[in-house]
C-alpha cells in the first residue's frame, strides 16, 4: 500500500497516510481541519520483505543480487560490470 504526502494550507501540518491507490484523498487536516493537498514525493523505492540487506543491494551491474562473479546470477555474462 502506498503511502502519500499531505501539506495542510492552514496550519501547516506536513502528514503522511498509507492507503490504497482506489481510497479518495485524505481532504481535511487531522489537527485542525483545514484543507490539505497531497504532495508529489520521490518514493521508497523498492521494499523486500524478508531479504537480508547484502541480498537486498543493487550489485554491480545494477541488475540486483549477486553479479556475475558466482555464476552470471544477474544474466549479463561476459558484459557484467563486477
């Protein structure tokens, strides 16, 4: 589930709310009730559930997962950046 940034007009507040794409805009400010607008945000990124961090970094080639070195793990053989 995404999470979305809102900035109240009034008050200021800056929040964020997790919710599904299809659930309509939060419209209001949660502590003064002011109206709000969603902000444009960078992302995350991808999240791995589960994965160690040294599974879950890029490798070399920017392929993800182990490179090349312990048998072409990122499917770019002889062109593998590692």
């Amino acid at each position: 589930m995404p999470a979305y940034e809102y900035l109240c007009e009034k008050c200021g507040e800056h929040f964020e709310r997790r919710q599904k794409m299809s659930d309509p805009e939060v419209e209001s400010c949660p502590d003064c009730g002011g109206g709000v607008k969603r902000l444009i945000s960078g992302g995350a990124g991808a999240i791995t559930k589960g994965a160690s961090a040294a599974a879950a970094a890029p490798s070399m080639c920017g392929m993800g997962g182990p490179c090349c070195g312990g048998g072409n793990a990122c499917g770019m053989g002889s062109e593998c950046l590692n």
